[in-house]
C-alpha cells in the first residue's frame, strides 16, 4: 500500500528531526510499497534517488528495482554514475540489461566502467540475445553444483551460493563444462540423508528451454509442467541461465497488454498510460484509425455502385445496419475464440483444415438460426417475402463468410510472422462489414432479377 508523501518538503523544507520520521517509515514498508509511493508522489529522478539514499538499506535498492523501467532510465539520467552504481550493480542481470539499453549512450558509457569485470562480462553476454527470446529474459544468478558432492557438501556450498542467487528452490547439477545434467529441489535435498551422492537424488530428465525460445513458449513450458524456474541451455546444453516464474508473469502481462491493444487497434506501446507523451499516444490511435476510416469508405462505395438495387426496393437500406453488425459480431467472436485459444496452444497451423470444417459448420448453423429469425421479423412487420428472404439469405451467407474468415484469418497471419490478435476487433469488423454489404447486395440484385 503505498504511503502519502511529500518528497519536494521532506527533503527542501522539514527540519532534521521529521525528516528523519518520514525516513523511518519508507524504512518500514516493503520495497513494492516505498516504489509505489516514488512513482505517486510526482517528485522528480534526482529527489527520487536523493531519498532513496537516505533510506539506505537494501530496501532502497530492492524498491529501485520495482520502479518502472521509465522511471530507472529517467533516474539513472538524471543522477550521477556513481550515485547510481549501488542501485544499478544490484539489479537482477536482465532487468539491468534492459535498462541499460533504454538510457542514453553517454550515460551507459558511463557508469559501465564502474561496474564490476564479472557484471561486466554478464551485461555483454546477455546483450546480444534477441528481443522476446528465453535469453533475453533470463537471470544468471543460479544455484549450480557438480554431481560428485555428498548432501551435506552440497548445502554447506548452497549456504555460500545463497545470498548471490535469485533462486535456490532448483539446484542444477552440471558437469566441468556446465552442460546440465540434472536437477534437485531444495526441498529434496534437504529431506534427502546427509551422507547420498547428488548423482543418486538428482532428477534427470530436467525439462529446459533453449536460449532462442520465445517468450511465449517458455511460459507455456513453466505453466504446463508447474515450475518455479525452467533452464536456459544453448545448443551445446550447456546451462547458460533460468527464467523464473516472476519473470513469466511479466511477461504474460506484457504480452495481455499488447494483445489487448491489438485487439483494440492501438499500436501497442510500452509506456504506462499518463507516461506516454500525448503525441505518441496520438500516433498509436490514430494510424489505426485512418487505416480503418479508410477500410469503411469500401462499405459506403459499394452502397454507391448499389443505389439503383436501394431505389428498387427502398426498405433495403433499413436492414443494411442490422446485417453489418450481426456478420461483423460473429467474425470478431470466432477472431477473438481462434486467437485466445491459439495462445493456449490449443489451434495449431497444422489445424487449419479442422477449424474450416468446424467454423464452417457453425456458421451455417448461426445462419440458418438468425436468418429465420430475420424472416419472420420482416414478414410480420412488412409483410414482404421477398425482402424477408433477402435479408435471411444475406444472413445466412454473411455469417458463414464471418466466421470462416474470423477464423482462419489468424491462423493466415501466423503462417507469415504477423500477430494473429490483429484480427480480433474492429479490424476483422471493419473487412467483414464490406464484404457483407457486398453479399447483401448481390444476394438482393440476384433475387429481384429472379422473382
């Protein structure tokens, strides 16, 4: 819960003895609480680091680590380098990486020096790993041991490992090369006899993921066997790290976050809502919006070639809406269906012919449905056949090609490296309503030259 704060009269204006107070009880609240406070109390970087100095103790440091990346680079901008070095050097590695590459090159260039030859060498490794991989993500402060160790070795070398690693609820067992060979649980390994080899107790069939994994994917895998940690290995299986079930949630977050502004055709933004300046804001809405402004024309231009069916039988065009939002409707909900359950892994490319049967099928069931209903709405209230079985006809015709192409349009998307969640919302909405006022007159012109 985070603290009401007045950073600008602690600092500028309290005498020694409230100051002191207020430094007290920041001390008292868990760093998520003291982050949460920085980020409320609208003070700027440099009194931001100026009080968390003055908290001093690991919690200063463990709050810097939960501020927002924009508000670490605007810190670490602002602030000198080795003011910022505490905070920096105790990041977990790949929270480090990742601000580093969002401050300016003469603010990097200047605090890398003061970091230690180990970190060093840590931050050039993990670097180089692509954007959105299991590399990318990972931590290397890991519990490692050899598997020549006895039980009561093992945890008397674990007690030294401790204080350095993110995690010890896994022990990976390597050999003189790192390649992985095993793994125990630090619940196994306490409960197991002082006196057994770690090659006794050590699991060895050790689920891990590789370095070049999506992200994704690799949340699926700690999700799927229920881990607390997944290895990181390289093509050698060498153990080069572990993405943590922390790390997982974060990223499961960032990737709901994008699917939603997808989904709502927004270009998606990392930025915290009111942290996005208001003209990149600008930008991510409006783009979408003048594709889509310019993909509805289509619809108004094909009611234009269309006004001589419309003056035939003027009643028409009262049904015109009704047939848009329904085709449009069911093509956002097979999209929206087809993209949830693809990130599940449960539809694969591989399912393209079995999801065509299937929304195939569903769509002339829904046809058949809500074009009867249609029927018996216009004959009760026209008392026109002919327009009743126009608007049931476009129905069912509309709603069959909505959901095929609600359906398969992201399997399509996938198939060429686009996101499939560009197809759930008003961009699936916004094609499938010209296509269905397309059929809707096509189907009226062909009926009315016909009867």
């Amino acid at each position: 819960m985070a603290y009401a704060l007045d950073i600008n009269h602690v600092l500028e204006f309290a005498d020694a003895q409230e100051r002191l107070e207020e430094i007290e009880t920041l001390r008292s609240l868990h760093p998520a609480d003291i982050a949460e406070t920085l980020e409320d109390s609208a003070a700027k970087p440099s009194q931001m680091v100026k009080l968390l100095s003055l908290i001093g103790n690991h919690k200063a440091v463990e709050a810097f680590a939960m501020l927002s990346i924009e508000t670490q680079q605007e810190c670490l901008e602002a602030a000198n380098a080795q003011t910022m070095l505490r905070f920096v050097e105790h990041m977990e590695p790949d929270d480090r990486v990742d601000l580093l590459k969002t401050v300016d090159d003469d603010v990097r260039e200047a605090i890398m020096p003061l970091i230690a030859q180990a970190e060093r060498n840590e931050i050039r490794n993990l670097w180089h790993y692509e954007e959105g991989t299991a590399g990318a993500v990972m931590t290397t402060e890991y519990a490692m041991l050899p598997q020549h160790l006895t039980v009561a070795t093992a945890l008397e070398k674990l007690r030294l490992q401790a204080p350095n690693k993110e995690t010890i609820y896994y022990i990976y067992i390597t050999d003189a090369e790192r390649h992985l060979i095993g793994t125990i649980s630090l619940r196994e390994l306490i409960m197991s006899k002082p006196s057994a080899g770690l090659d006794a107790i050590m699991e060895t069939h050790v689920i891990n993921v590789t370095h070049d994994l999506e992200v994704a994917e690799v949340a699926a895998v700690i999700s799927k066997y229920d881990l607390l940690a997944v290895p990181v290995v390289d093509k050698e299986n060498r153990l080069v790290g572990i993405v943590t079930v922390d790390d997982v949630l974060d990223i499961i977050e960032a990737e709901s976050t994008e699917d939603f502004q997808r989904i709502s055709a927004v270009m998606p933004f990392d930025e915290e809502y009111f942290k996005r300046p208001l003209h990149r804001l600008f930008w991510s809405r409006f783009i979408w919006l003048a594709i889509l402004l310019f993909t509805s024309l289509i619809s108004t231009t094909i009611m234009e070639l269309n006004a001589g069916v419309i003056n035939q039988m003027v009643a028409l065009a009262f049904f015109i809406p009704m047939v848009m939002g329904t085709c449009g409707n069911a093509g956002t909900q097979s999209a929206t269906m087809v993209v949830r359950s693809m990130a599940l892994g449960e539809i694969e490319l591989s399912d393209f012919g079995r999801l065509f049967r299937r929304e195939l099928m569903m769509g002339l069931c829904l046809g058949l449905a809500l074009g009867l209903m249609a029927y018996f709405r216009v004959f009760i209230q026209d008392k026109n056949v002919m327009l009743g079985c126009i608007v049931a006809a476009a129905l069912l015709a509309t709603l069959m090609s909505a959901n095929l192409i609600g359906a398969l349009m992201p399997l399509v998307l996938k198939k060429i490296n686009l996101d499939p969640a560009l197809t759930a919302g008003p961009f699936i909405a916004t094609i499938i309503d010209a296509l269905g006022i397309a059929i809707y007159f096509e189907i009226a012109f062909v009926l009315m030259r016909i009867f």
